[in-house]
C-alpha cells in the first residue's frame, strides 16, 4: 500500500536479484565514467542507485535531477563492484540498477547545503523543514518517538492508563507565569494553559483511576534559559496505594527498561540514593554530577577563629560555610585558568576564589603554594589537609560566604572542572550514564526578601510521617516525602508523595501563610475532593525534552523539538506570535495597551 | 510493589484460599445476621468483604465506615455461602474474609449517591471528581484509554512516528475562530492554538517523515452545538508516498483494528465507498447514516409542469429540487406524528412537509389519501409511483426548495423516522454498525453571501488528477481527493491527498480568491517548502471523542472526557476562566474592553 516496497536506507544484500521501487530526495548526483550516480535518501538513510546511459529515458531523466529532487525508481538490487562497498551504510553493499525513474518533484537550490554544520541557529529555524531533513534531525526525531513508546508499553504493562487532562484551565498565579487565553463567551475572563497536570492528576486519583500517566504539553511564560522552551512536554504520572518506595522502584525500572529498549545501554541497578542533605555537603547541589570525582570538604567549623575575615566571617555567620574541593593532581592547573575559575565563580556570587596548591607535605608550610595560607593557623592548616586527604600534587579551592553561594559557586566550578580536559585525562571524570535518587527534601525553603516559607516542591507534598506536627511551629525542620531522579548532573524527573488528608493540607497552606479564603478560592476543588476519601497518592513527572537532548547527545533541546520557539519565544518558520484583527480582540474583550502599527487593519 | 496485593473488581475464585490484601472505596456497608458486609470498589470492580465479630478489633473499624470511605484490607478468599453468588461480577463467586482493616481515609456524606442515575449534568460536573467514581465512567475513560493505545499499536506497526507539533502558533483567522494568547515578550503580538496540525504535519512530511502521526488537542472558539468542545483530541495522522487508495485501505484496516481489539466487533470489510454526488442524491446528507433503510426518490425533473407551485417553483429554480422520501408501511402514521415532522421539518428551512399515503393502488387515485395529490397531474403521479416503488401501506414524504433546505430537511426526516420505534418495528433501522467512505467531494462550494467560492475541505486538498486544469474557469466542476469516514451517520474521519505542487497550491488560493499577497503572509512557510522536492502526501484526521462515545455508547463527547466544558465553555469543577490580576494583563500588553468588579485587585 504505498509508490514503494522499500525504505531507501533499508536495502541490504539480502535484496540482491530483486526488482524494487523506492522513494526518496536526492542527496548527491554525480557523473562518473558517463554513468550517472545518484544518492537517494530517505527517513531510514541512503542508497546508491545507478542510472546507465543504456536505457536513454532513465537517463535523459536523470540528467534533469539536481540535488533534493523527489523521486520514485524502480530497479534492480545487486552487489556494488568490489572495492566499491559503503559499510557505514546498511545498503552499502548494493546498489540498484535503474529500470524507471519518475520525478515527483522538483526542486529549487536549497539555501544552504544539508551536509553543512555550521549553520546558525537562526538559518537552521528559519528553513526549519530543510532542517529536519538532515539525518541527524530524523534521528533525533525518531529517538524521542521511541523514547515516548517504550513509556506507553511500559506503563500500559503495569496498568497505567493515559487519561487527559485540561490546556484550557484555570489561572492560579504563582510558581511560574501562566499564559493566559481570553474568554469569548465569558468577559474580562481568561484560561490559563496548564504549567502541569498537577492537581488534576490527584482529583483522578481521588477519582478512583489508581494509575493515571499522560505525556502532554505543559507551558511556562518565564525568561527562557539556555535550554528552555515555553511549551514543554512532561511525562506525567499519578499512582494511588504506593509508598514513596515503591514509586521510586517502579520509575527507576521504567527509565532502565528506556534506556535499555532504546539505546541497549544498561544503567545501573539500582540506582544510588542520595538525602538531599548530603548532596548538598558534598556537591553544594540537589542535582549532582556523579560523573565528576570530586567532593565538598566542610570547614566551617575549623575556620571560626582563624585570622582571615574572608573565611572566619562566613564561618561565624548564621547560615554562612566554609567549603574546600580538592582537585587531585591539580597543582597541574595554571594561573591563568585559576583566574578564568575566578571569574567563573563570580557569576555565582562568589567574591573571589581562595586556593592551595600542595606541592610537598613533606615541607610543611614550604610546601603549600597559596595566597591564603599565611592567614591560616597551624590547626585550620591541619585541619584542611587532613579532611581532604591532600596528596602532593593537589590543589585545594576554597568557598566561603553564605552556604547558598558557596555552594552555587563551587558547585558549579566542580562542574566546569570536572568538564574540562584536565579532569578527563586526570581520572577525575568517568564518561558513563551516573543516574541518583535525591530525596528527603525540606517541605519548605525560606524566602528571605518575602519574609516567609515556600514549598520546594509544591504545596501538595506530604511531609514524612510525623513530621506535620511541626510545619507550623518549625517547618525548617519538616522533611518532604519528595524525590528526584538525577542524571549526569541534570534533573530529569521528580515527584513526591502527595497529601491525601484534608486537615494536612490545611496546615501546609497555613505554614505557607495561604489563608482559608485564599486556599479556597486557588485550590477549593481540590480540598473538596480530599475530603471524600482520597487515597494516599503521589507520583513524578519526567521532562521528555530534556531526556531525549541527553539521550541523543544533542547540544539544545532544540535539536529534538521539531519546531522549537527561540529564546525570544518565536517560531522563526511560522512567524509566531504575530498580530491579529482588531476584530479578533473586540469578540475577546480586550484592547491592546500600546496599539502599534504592525496590527492588522481589521478585515 | 503496592498497598495491594490484586484489584478488588479481580479477584475470583481461583484465589480461594490465599490471603490478599485490597484497597477501595465502600460502595455499600449492610450489617446482616451479626456480622458486616461491605461492598468494596476499584477501578475494576467489587468485591464483598465480611467482618466477623469474631475478630473484635476488624469489627470495631468496620463499625465506623461510612460509603466512600477508603480502605485497605486484608483477608482470606473464600467461595460464597451457596445461593448467595452474583454471576454479575468477576468477584461474585468468592468473598475476602477480614483480617485486618486499615481505614486510609474517611468520607464525608457525597452530595448525590454514586448510583442515581438522574442527576443533573450540572451536579455531575461541579463533583466531577465522584462523579468520575461511578463504573460507567470509569469504563468510558478506561475505554476511550484502549481505543487510543491501540491506534497507537497500530501505528507503532506500520512505521508511523509520533512526532509533536506546537501549541503555541500562528493564528490564520479563517475557518473556526482561533483561541488567542497573548505574548509578554513581543507587545502587541499573539499566538493562536492549534484548530488543527495540519501545515506542520505537512511540513513534516516535506521534511521527509514519511509517517506521522499524532493524538492531539486542538482548539475552536465556536459557539458548542450539542456536542462540541473548545477543546478536542484528534488522531492526526499523514503519510507520504501513498495513494488515496492506499490511505483509505490503510485506514479502515486501522478503524477495524480498533472495533477488534477494543469491542471485539467485526466491522465490514471492505467498507462501502460512496461518492459524495451520490449521497447527497439518495440521502440528502455527505454522512448518511445507513442504518437506516429509507431513500429519496429525485422528482426535479418530473415537477418543473405541475399545476402546483410548491413542487413547479423549486422544480424550476435554479439549485432547486424536488424529492420524495418512501416510508414502507408508513401509511400507519398519525395525523399527529406528521405534524409533528412537518414542524421538525421547519427547523431545517422547510415551509410545510407533503405526504400521500398510499392505501390501495388498485383503486388509483382514489387509494391515495393526501392533502395535495389533487394538483398533481396523471403523469406526474405515475412517475411517483413508479420511481419511488411505492406500495399499499406506504407513506411518501415530499421536499420542495433549494436543494439545501431540501437536503437538510428531508435528511433530517429520515433520520427521525429512522431512529424512531416506529422504523425498529417496520424493519426499517438495522441495528448494526454501519461504516461506510464518502468520496469525490466537490474541490469548492460556492457562498452566496459572499459571491465567491470557499474550499470545501481546506485550500490544501488536492483536485483529482486532470481537473488542476479547471480550478480557475470552473472551480465548481472540480473534484477533489478528499474522503470521509462515516459511521451511523457520524462523520467520525477525514482528510485528503494534499496538493504537494506550488503551481497548483497557487491556482487553488487563486480560485478562493486569495491573493500573492495575503497566501505569502498567511501560508509563505507552506508555499516556500513545496519548492524543495514535496513528496505527493496527504493524510486524515479521526474525531477521538466522537469514536469513543459511539464505541461506548456514551449520550455526550462529555462522558468520554475526564474534565470537559459545558457548553458555556466552562468548567464547573475549577470555575476556568476566571479573572486575573491586573499585573498580568498589564505584563501582557492588554487590558479589558469592560473592566468588570469581578476582576481581581492587583495582588
């Protein structure tokens, strides 16, 4: 049932003798001992097809091809002469022998050659179809398609079912900005496209559908990032009768079973479980790079009394650290490089980048190179290269300031180091998939401009057991029932073990200081339903752009969107966003604030 | 690795003997002889449990339960006392005898009791949440949830990709309204939700994706006839490389993949094909639904010399038409029920509903009881008779207008008639499912307003080979490659061999009266990737809310939709659309027509 019997890229020995046709574009035609070499390509790769001067119609035809052609051929499959096969390709090892040939379509000289690889962002979005059709795009491509099947099977094996959730629902304005979407039949009203299914996903299970999963768009109106996009998609899933436990279990097993279906790469089994507090301590993050060796080593409590304000202010300050990263066989590293460090750190707020070459234990003192060490006493000295295990060839990086620069500062100069060449050839990176479990988040972070607590995660997460008796008199102390799974330094998925008692909930809000009214009016629906009893649920939500960009090895989550927006939230081929008629804002009640002249005049 | 060990709804009695553990819901607690029964509910089903007094503290908590309680048991499987079986459930051969109790979560009173069959839809969808509890909605979601996983397998097989398309686009105000969003990073710009993928999953086939497919919400801000939603779920799905005769093979073959797997239903196959001209000349409808065993009967030509203005004038007019509808043994109906139909008639256009019973053709014009046979003459009569094959017992309906009204009103009338108990009892409804392919529409049809011609199914719908040739001298005689699925008289499918030549792209916005202009800044994209090698493609779309109503025998799209609209386009569960805060419209560059109290104050 198709103008083919097979895929171009599919053609192997197997097929020598037979008469086949096939579809496809040109990639490459080429004269050659006056026969004419065309190379035909389709989603599945290449195939030579040859087209001799014997049969004169094929080659009058042939003649007219340029490249991107689309073409139908039919011909005949055998053995390319020796010396002469491909073996990067399947159908390297044949070639078909031109019976027919038909040009479906012609085309103009594209813009820019599909084998270029330093095209720029902007070229590749704005002829984003020419874009696509470069192999490494139809791979990308077909991954994520993979990647979201091996899901469905997986889920629809362990009794998961997709039920969908509302785009057009309602406004509840904090975490990120929503996009809005104004009400025709209702004026001065306006949806709200979806951030994430959240709390639909927990009516369902109040509902009774006990595992619920949905791979959807979610949508975010936030400054985009490097490697953001405002509309993303999720694959989002709610289970009811499960411990935190046996959700991290099954999860862990869906994205090894992934892995394994789609690039038969096994990861380990099981996977680490890391407390948030000790990823923290060690990394100064909740998303760890376990590839990279190195470590956090706490000093703050040896620094207090030190003569160097630069370490002791931090040291003796309510919320401050003190952190050294030994970087074995770093003394390596050169001035110039700890000066790029320097910079580096900066961005995080660090007010500069303290360091200790060790050179020589054996020297004592003589044998430290640093700026720093003068000012630290003999027992801070010890201390230091004790806790770090310091080797003679070493360099030691130091952070002192609040923990949460500190720990954003080295923490990411762990990251860039741990990158860098240095580390490769060092030993201090192992190029492996490092999956972990972070869990046992705070409930709350304390918002310090705003005076009061948020919800890490969000406000419907339980807190562990016994631990709701303190969200009001010390939710500092409270401790999630939440988790994330982390890869390579990257979140790719988190969830939590959700609140199911009515009377929990209500004291979440108060810790929160959403009061009865406010909680009524943002989330009435669902402290309703909680009290019909909900089951105990929870669940997590994985980000699908990010795992396939991880999975493809593609530098930005563009490469694996088929149509992305740029960080300007623009659709370079479509135009998108672009003015509307003035009668199209009149029917939805609202004006615009700075009428321009790029609207429309009405139609 | 869960609470339970099997779903209540599962348990059978193969299990006698073990020991399981259950979570649910109390469907019903009764207290009978001393010891307690309750009916406990999954999302598979029910299962009865007993609490012996025996065991003092099991007995004790399940004193306490209350309806919608939830619940995790545990205790023995064991055949039911003999004569107390329910062959109606999976479970109604055993019960759990209860050895432990744990109640997860209280319930207040519900509003409604989960078995009223009578409640409002208002109710319904305000406590959606236990609404969604009751077995029929747990079956149609559960359902709706098996017809698209297996399209999706079925796909899957035939290398079809699911590949996402944006939600966030251009807005192209033609066709249905677009629901708007408007854009904070660029003033005075918008994007539009998708009414449809359809120029990006061409473009995709331009890219060479060969298969596509996609299960997809799309958006149209139209006042909701009875069954309609602001939002809809589309399997979308287009194909390059494939005739229309291939498309409609391959996906009827999937539709009774689907019946098989789902409904374990045979569908016909093949499907009957039927063109357009031809439908619309014997059911005066393009999704006839064939069912029913009723016909018109064209009497256009025989009419124009009748003495009788209400058959002359239409028979005369241009666009007019004459018809007859024979109802075998319809003589038996009343007075009354014809008045009723001609009043039914009305709502379509209709200016009053001729009829002749035919009671005795022996006796000529005297069997014929009949307000107008009088002003008809002898030949006319005669050709009736003859064309409509009347017989004694028989009643014949007439339509007489422009051939729309005639079309809609009678087509209308054999629907009634046919749906109604009348027609069951007369053997003329089949109550079997009844697909069937409606082919060969029109290119265009004409719009009288606005004197000039509109695509009939989009400007992207390829003409049948040859007539390219017409579209601009006689666009009205063009057929199109264009196709709908039909099933009872539901257009369930649709879609066409898309144009994959600019030259023609560009005769067909030339036809509609689309100028350079206007088609390059509204579909430029489109028109610039057919000049690189488009591959001839083209696709169809399936309604999935419209599929699984019918496959459930749902009464609304809104029982196969976990969270819909009302046809106010509202939801009473979440009360979306709601106002927003000042600061948002302000971050957004709008602000409201009519600044309403029930805006919210700025936060």
């Amino acid at each position: 049932m198709s103008m083919r019997t097979h895929y171009c890229g599919l053609v192997d020995s197997q097929l020598s003798g037979q008469v086949v046709s096939l579809c496809g574009w040109v990639q490459r035609r080429r004269d050659h001992g006056g026969v004419i070499f065309i190379d035909l390509r389709d989603r599945e790769g290449l195939v030579q097809v040859v087209c001799d001067p014997d049969r004169a119609d094929v080659f009058a035809q042939a003649e007219r091809i340029r490249n991107e052609f689309c073409l139908r051929i039919t011909g005949l499959v055998r053995a390319r002469p020796a010396g002469t096969e491909n073996s990067n390709l399947v159908s390297g090892g044949i070639e078909i022998l031109c019976h027919q040939l038909e040009i479906l379509n012609a085309s103009v000289t594209p813009p820019f050659q599909l084998d270029d690889d330093n095209l720029s962002e902007t070229t590749r979005l704005t002829h984003r179809v020419l874009d696509l059709r470069r192999p490494q795009m139809q791979h990308n491509l077909k991954l994520r398609y993979q990647v979201a099947m091996a899901v469905r099977k997986f889920l629809d094996e362990h009794g998961f079912i997709d039920i969908e959730t509302p785009m057009l629902t309602k406004s509840t304005p904090e975490g990120a900005r929503d996009y809005l979407v104004p009400s025709r039949v209702h004026d001065g009203m306006f949806f709200a496209l979806p951030q994430s299914p959240q709390l639909f996903k927990q009516l369902l299970m109040v509902a009774g559908f006990d595992r619920y999963y949905q791979i959807t768009k979610c949508f975010r109106d936030e400054d985009l990032r490097a490697d953001r996009q405002p509309e993303f998609t999720q694959i989002d899933i709610e289970t009811s009768f499960m411990t935190e436990g046996d959700i991290r279990q099954l999860f862990e097993n869906m994205i090894r079973h992934v892995f394994q279906t789609v690039l038969e790469i096994a990861l380990p089994n099981p996977f680490p479980v890391m407390q948030f507090a000790d990823a923290m301590r060690l990394y100064g993050s909740d998303k760890p790079d376990l590839r990279v060796k190195l470590e956090f080593t706490e000093l703050t409590d040896v620094m207090r009394d030190v003569d160097f304000k630069v370490f002791s202010g931090p040291a003796n300050m309510e919320g401050g650290r003190v952190v050294a990263m030994r970087v074995p066989k770093g003394a390596e590293i050169s001035r110039s490089e700890i000066d790029a460090y320097t910079q580096f750190v900066g961005i995080y707020g660090a007010k500069g980048l303290a360091w200790i070459k060790v050179n020589d234990l054996s020297k004592g003192r003589d044998g430290l190179q640093s700026p720093i060490v003068k000012n630290i006493h003999d027992r801070a000295l010890s201390a230091i290269l004790e806790r770090t295990a310091a080797q003679d060839g070493d360099i030691l990086f130091f952070g002192a300031d609040k923990a949460k620069v500190v720990n954003d500062a080295i923490g990411a100069l762990r990251v860039k180091i741990g990158h860098s060449d240095f580390a490769k050839q060092a030993g201090l990176f192992e190029a492996v998939w490092k999956p972990l479990w972070v869990i046992d988040f705070p409930m709350f972070e304390f918002d310090e401009e705003a005076n009061r607590w948020n919800a890490m995660h969000h406000p419907f997460t339980s807190p562990k057991d016994g631990h709701e008796d303190w969200l009001e008199a010390n939710p500092g102390a409270c401790i999630a029932k939440a988790y994330d799974m982390v890869l390579n330094g990257w979140e790719i998925g988190g969830g939590s073990v959700r609140i199911h008692r009515e009377e929990v909930q209500s004291k979440v809000f108060r810790a929160l200081k959403i009061g009865a009214e406010e909680a009524k009016e943002k989330f009435g629906f669902l402290l309703d339903a909680l009290q019909y009893g909900a089951p105990p649920h929870g669940g997590l939500a994985f980000g699908l752009d990010r795992i396939v960009t991880m999975m493809t090895g593609a530098e930005s989550i563009r490469d694996v969107i088929a149509f992305p927006k740029t960080q300007r939230a623009q659709c370079l081929l479509t135009q998108a966003p672009s003015p509307v008629d003035e009668k199209q804002l009149r029917e939805l009640h609202i004006r615009l604030r700075n009428p321009i002249s790029a609207t429309k005049p009405e139609a």
